[in-house]
C-alpha cells in the first residue's frame, strides 16, 4: 500500500437540514489520480471543500498527508494545488500576473518563482495570451489560467473540481492530457467531474458519490465486476413474437430482454461468447435481423445497478 495523502473517515457535513455529506469514507494513496464521479448534487464540492478546511463539517475526520488540515494549516495548503469548479482569478491582473500572484502565495524565492510561472504557462498553453486579461479569453482559456493558477507552485497534491464543465472538446484534451502529466511528474491528483467517460479515461481509482454517500469505489475494472452486467446486446429484428422473447430470455447467460420499435436489447451477465449464443438463436430458428452490436459496461451502467438512476440523465 501506498502513502495514504488523504484520508476521510466518517465525513458528515449538513447545510441546515440537508445531509450533504452522509458518513463518507474515502482514501487518496500517493500518485493516483484518484476520480470522485457523482451526478450533480452528489456532494463532491462539499467533500473537496472539507479537504481543504474551506468548510467547518459535523462530525467525521479529514487529514491531509497524515495530519488534520485546519484553515490556517499553511505548510499543508503549500503542498497542494487546488482548481476550484467557479473559475476564480483577478480580473485587473494579466494572465501571467495572476499566475505570478498564486504562485507567490506559496513561492517567496523570485527566480524560483519566475520559473514557476514561465513552466505554468507553457504547461497551460497559453504562451501567446499571457499579456492578455481574463475578460478576452475564451472560456477554454479561461478554465486553462484557472489550472495554471492551482498549480504553478508545484504541489504535490492537485485537487481538481470538474475542471472541463463547459469546456470546448480541444481544451478539454489539453486538461486531460495536463493533469495526467501532471502525474507522471509525480503529483497526487484528486478529480471530481459527473463525466464517466473522462473519470475511465485517466483515474487510477474511483469512488461514485450519490447523496453524500460512497456508494462504490475501486479501478474501473473492480466498479465494472461488481455488477451484473457483463455485457449489452443490441439487434435490430421486426415482428418479434411474445414466445420468442420469452425463449431469448431464457437463453444462457442473459438476465434482462427489451423490445421497442424493432430494437432489441439483451442484458447478458459476464460469460463468454453472449453473442454467438444468440445469434445462434436467430439461426436455427431462421428470424432474420438487421444491425447487432455489444455494449460493455460503462460507470453509467455501475452507478445504474447500484443507485437504480441513471447518472447521465440526473446530470
Ligand atoms: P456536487 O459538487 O456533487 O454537485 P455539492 O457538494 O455542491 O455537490 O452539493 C451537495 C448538496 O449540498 C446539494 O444538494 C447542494 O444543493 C447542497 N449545498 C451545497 N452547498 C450548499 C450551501 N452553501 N447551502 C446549502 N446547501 C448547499
Ligand atoms: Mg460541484
């Protein structure tokens, strides 16, 4: 096992009488990229915001590379990089001096310093706006000089909340690819976002917030195998009849039929060789059948078998 960076343990944080926080329990082990995945709502900021002692919490323990992080914990909050969800940076300062003014929160030393902001600006990209105000960038941009401001002091934890809401897909990729080298540079990254196609495309670990709760957690893989499905069948057929679903649902390995508008769905649990089973079906019984494709699972699926709500839609 890893160094632990970050350890949550019976977290509750309530606003009024809602429960934001509902005895949440997370680890962050040094160099992952460890993905909070939730819809909106869920309770990932307020998390975050615990995290960094940015919010008094209830009840429940938080500490940060092994001590409990309080508001004026300053050596702590020198080790860690934070890109909060509402861009926030100055508007009467130019990208490169808003850069300059975060990292001189933390970095005294002017050379030092000055190399800081120069490596945070060509890690941003945005070596031809650096004379620019935050007013003339675009919103890519933008979130670009957010990141750039978090993590020009070199910490060695980065904690992202959904860095790419609104984010053109070129920008979008140049933040993805950004925090996983980020990481190869040796950096922690805790990154929050309700996109699961981002979370499986660069987190070594997840957890799937709902309601304040973790409701799962592990690689992608372990998420994937804890559910049911192990595989989703599409065909499209016409005037399939009510005996013949029955049959298919009796089929091995499949658990769940649907059939609308001359498509039908099949819910396969893990096994090898679902279509061949089926299409084998169609022949010997010689149904014809237009296009078959297989879906594997998503974290959409996971958070679908675990919370019964879909996490896009809840978006
Ligand atoms: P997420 O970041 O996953 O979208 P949040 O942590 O922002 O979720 O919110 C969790 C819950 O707490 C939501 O129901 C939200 O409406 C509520 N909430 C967040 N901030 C406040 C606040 N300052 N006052 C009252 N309720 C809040
Ligand atoms: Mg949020």
């Amino acid at each position: 096992m890893g160094k632990k960076v970050v350890e949550i343990e019976n977290l509750v944080k309530r606003y009024k009488e809602l429960i934001a926080l509902d005895h949440l329990n997370l680890t962050v082990e040094e160099g992952e990229i460890f993905g909070l995945l939730g819809p909106n709502g869920s309770g990932k900021t307020t998390a975050i915001n615990c995290i960094l002692a940015l919010l008094h919490f209830d009840k429940g323990s938080v500490k940060v590379f092994g001590e409990e992080i309080q508001p004026d914990s300053y050596e702590i909050k020198k080790q860690i990089g934070v890109v909060l969800q509402n861009v926030a940076v100055f508007e009467e300062l130019t990208v490169q001096e808003n850069i300059d003014y975060f990292c001189g929160l933390y970095i005294q030393d002017k050379r030092t310093r000055k190399k800081y902001v120069e490596e945070a600006i060509v890690f941003s990209g945005l070596e031809d706006f650096r004379n620019f105000y935050p007013k003339k960038l675009s919103g890519g941009l933008l979130r670009r000089l957010n990141i750039a401001c978090g993590i020009a002091h070199k910490p060695k934890l980065i904690i992202m909340d959904e860095p790419t809401v609104a984010v053109d897909p070129q920008s979008r990729n140049r933040i993805l690819e950004g925090i996983q080298k980020l990481n190869q540079q040796g950096a922690t990254i805790i990154y929050t976002s309700h996109y699961m196609e981002e979370v499986e495309q660069i987190c070594s670990q997840i957890a799937i917030l709902d309601k304040g709760r973790c409701v799962a957690s592990g690689t992608k893989e372990e998420l994937k195998s804890m559910i049911k499905m192990g595989e989703k069948i599409h065909l499209e057929v016409w005037n399939l009849q009510p005996f013949q679903i029955a049959e298919i649902k009796e089929l091995r390995h499949v658990y769940q039929v649907n059939y609308q508008e001359g498509m039908l769905e099949i819910w396969c649990s893990g096994g090898k060789h679902n279509l061949v089973h089926i299409l084998d079906y169609f022949n010997s019984r010689e149904i014809g059948f237009g296009r078959v494709y297989s879906e594997l699972p998503t974290l959409n699926d996971v958070f679908l078998e675990i919370t019964g709500k879909e996490l896009r839609d809840s978006v």
